[in-house]
C-alpha cells in the first residue's frame, strides 16, 4: 500500500489529537481516530491500523494506572467480547467497502449518541449486563474500531468507580485488540506509515501525560465529540457517495 504525503500527515494528526486525548480523558481515541482513519486508509485498514496503535496505547496507560486495575471485571468482559468478535469478523471480512464506511460511520454516528444520550439501562446491569456489554463492544470493535460505547453505558448503569473504570478499560481495549488482529490480521502499511502512526501516538502519549492535569476533561470530550462526528459523517458519505 502506497500513502501520498497528505494521508501520512492526515494520519499523523489524527492519531496524534486520539492519543493524547486517551491519554486526558481515558478514552476517546476510536471515537476520534476510527471515522477519519477510515476516510484516509480506506474501511479495512484503517480500523486495522487503529486497532494496533490503541494496542500500545491501551497497554502504556494500562501499565502507568496499574494500581486501579479490577482484573476480575476486565476478563469477564473480555469473555463476553469474544462472543461479539465471530459474528463481527464475518461482517468485516465479507461485506463490500462501500457498505462497511456506511457501517462505520453509522456506528459512530449511533455510538456518540447513545454515550451522550443514555445515562443507564437495566439491560446492562449484573452478568446480563456484562454479556451484552462485553459482546456489543466486541463486535463494534472488530468491525469499526470502535468499542467503547456500550462499556460507558455498563458503567454508567453500574455505578462503576470513575477511577477504577479508566484504569480497568485501558487493560480491556489491550485485551480487546489483541483479539480483534488475532481475528483480522495486520494492516497493510508502508515502512513511513508505521513510523509517522507511532511516532504520533507516542508523542500524544507523553503531552497527555504531562498537560492531563491542565486539560479538563470537559473540553477534551468536547473536542472529540466534534471531530468525532465531522469524521462519520465524512465517512457516511464516502460510503453513499461509492455505492
């Protein structure tokens, strides 16, 4: 795969705005990253791609904010996401280009709504609530890189600690896309593709850490529910626009 020098640097920033802001909030880096990856690298590798730089980001906050960690809630999760990957790998690798950025963007679309609209359902409380969370996160993720919506939701309904449950999910997405490349396979990138994805991470990782306490989460949500959107419904569009 060749990358002109508009998408490398397309690239670069958006996982640069994704990691940082992961880094700040917790979470958000598919929220903000998948939509525009996918506009740049096209459906399949984008998400790929996503899902190998969230591997290592996940990991290095994971590793930073061990002591939160509930290991018990991040395998039973993980369990039940395994459940959502076979159906999600079939859908990934047999349906068309142009009917996966149109289910992409509208997973986003649907995604960024629920996580501001929906504050708690009895559908995800106790291990009914684990299954459909873990299974739905699962098949979101392996299909659009997307997996963090229906664990807000869980967490929401739950009464999840704030602190433990961002210590906790950065394990999970590790675990999560580890799953998802075992199923899907590596992307197809050139040499300066990984280097510029990893580099950007990497340094969105290290200001995040250092200007996470001058960040308020507030606008860090904000910013990645704008670029989130603007990039769905790029990518919705894209989809239509292919048919």
């Amino acid at each position: 795969m060749t990358l002109t020098a508009f998408a490398l640097a397309g690239v670069g920033l958006v996982l640069f705005l994704g990691a940082l802001v992961q880094r700040v909030t917790g979470m958000g880096m598919a929220l903000v990253a998948a939509p525009l990856l996918v506009l740049l690298l096209g459906a399949t590798t984008g998400v790929k791609t996503l899902q190998v730089i969230g591997l290592f980001t996940c990991l290095a906050s994971a590793i930073v904010l061990r002591r939160d960690i509930n290991l018990r809630r991040a395998g039973g999760l993980l369990l039940a996401a395994a459940i959502g990957l076979v159906p999600g790998v079939w859908v990934a690798r047999t349906m068309p280009a142009s009917w996966l950025n149109i289910m992409i963007g509208a997973i986003t679309l649907i995604a960024l709504a629920a996580t501001a609209l929906l504050r708690t359902l009895t559908l995800f409380q106790g291990t009914k609530g684990v299954v459909v969370a873990g299974s739905l996160s699962g098949f979101m993720n392996v299909t659009a890189g997307i997996g963090g919506p229906p664990i807000v939701v869980y967490a929401a309904t739950t009464g999840w600690p704030h602190r433990e449950y961002l210590a906790t999910m950065q394990l999970y997405f590790t675990g999560l896309s580890i799953l998802s490349l075992a199923g899907r396979g590596l992307p197809d990138l050139p040499p300066a593709g990984w280097v510029i994805a990893a580099g950007s991470a990497t340094l969105g990782l290290v200001i995040g850490n250092l200007a996470h306490h001058r960040i308020s989460d507030t606008l860090a949500r904000r910013l990645v529910y704008v670029v989130a959107v603007a990039g769905s419904v790029a990518t919705l569009v894209r989809g239509i626009m292919t048919l």
